[in-house]
C-alpha cells in the first residue's frame, strides 16, 4: 500500500513535540510530512511499541536505520533526521502482527536514545521550518510541468495527482515538496534522503532532478 496524502489544510497549526519520543525505526519504507501511511509491524520491539502506546491519538518518532538491524538500535545506527507521527489507529492483526495507520507531521532530529526505558524511547526536538527561498515558485512550477510530463505518459499514475500538485502549488515549498515526494518511486535511499533534507528549495532541486530522470510509479510494501 502506498502512503497517500491527507487533504488538510497544510497551514493548520501541529501539535507540540514532547521532547521524549516512542521510537519506531523503519526498515523499508518512509512515512513523509503531512502523508498516511499503514505500517504493519511484525518485530517483537515494534509490537511493544504499539502495546504500550496509549492516549488520544499519541505521537511517534519515525527514524530509518543505515543498515538492515538484527536487534534494538542505538542512535548511531540511526539516521539523524526522522518524522514525528500521530497514531490514528491502532489493529491486531493476529497474535504476532500489528498495523497503525500514522499520520507525519513534521521533520524531528534525534538527539538520542534512552536504552533503559520499557520500550525504546527517543530523545528529539522539531526542525524549524524554512522560509521559502526567492527562486522556490520557479521551481514549483517546473517540477507540476515535469510531473505532469510523466503522469501524461504513464498510466499508472493517476491524472488527479497532478490536480493535486496543482491545487497546492501556493501552499509552500516545504509542504509542496514533501507532497510531490509521496507521489514519485524511488528506490528507498533517495526515498530517506528525501526525509533528511530538510531544506524545501533544496529538497525541490533534487526532486526536479529525479522527475526528468524517472518514469515509473512508486509501488512498496510498507512493512517495519
């Protein structure tokens, strides 16, 4: 299942960050700003997790690993920079597997980790936001042509994506970017390099660079 987008308004205020974390560490996908996503966690860790999250809707911290783990990681094995999530439902699918649907709000730094704690809980604080840079619309505009390009020329993109794009083209470069990086396939390390590049014109330049290189549709399982 793909992570899709929310329609809200992406100038509603987020909640605040606790500056302590459940921490999910995520092995083959990412969970991008402002998109839903449904997780399906088999690991032991990631089912206490899930078991001992409790509340209206808590938050998570979402991290990728460098490399494929074989146990409870620690912040070196992490990348710096993840996503804060909300948790908006919670299944058991059986006695061994879990799905959350989450919902990323904003880009978060890991500052570390509290090995001790019943479950693996992240030390993190939020990244601010950046002002747009002067050149951001230019490239706003060519990334919704090049996109429209590829929608146009491979079906298995769906022609509303680019109404989408459209309708969103003056709602900013950070969360403009974080929506055209939901629609595009990548292999997973652009994917997460995505996620860490928490400059929006920056993240925009890459972006365009992939969609004149690239011509199929992302398609993943999202299993952590």
């Amino acid at each position: 299942k793909r992570c899709e987008r929310i329609g809200n308004d992406p100038g509603a205020p987020l909640p605040a960050l606790p500056d302590r974390l459940p921490l999910l560490p995520l092995v083959n996908t990412v969970v991008f700003p402002s998109s839903v996503a449904a997780l399906k966690l088999s690991g032991r860790t990631s089912r206490r997790i899930v078991e001992a999250i409790d509340g209206d809707e808590p938050l998570i911290a979402l991290f990728s690993p460098e490399e494929l783990l074989d146990d409870a990681p620690s912040a070196e094995d992490l990348l710096p920079i993840g996503v804060a999530a909300r948790v908006v439902q919670t299944l058991k699918l059986d006695e061994t597997r879990r799905q959350i649907l989450c919902r990323g709000l904003y880009r978060i730094e890991l500052l570390g980790i509290d090995e001790e704690a019943p479950i693996l809980t992240s030390r993190v604080r939020p990244i601010e936001a950046q002002p747009p840079a002067e050149g951001d619309p230019e490239l706003i505009e060519r990334a919704i042509e090049a996109y429209s390009d590829l929608a146009a020329a491979d079906d298995r993109y769906r022609l509303e994506s680019v109404e989408v794009l459209k309708a969103n083209r003056g709602a900013g470069s950070d969360f403009f970017s974080d929506l055209l990086a939901s629609l595009l396939d990548a292999p997973l390390e652009i994917q997460r390099r995505l996620v860490e590049t928490a400059d929006p014109g920056e993240r925009l330049s890459y972006l365009l660079e992939l969609l004149e290189s690239t011509s199929t549709p992302r398609e993943q399982s999202l299993e952590v």
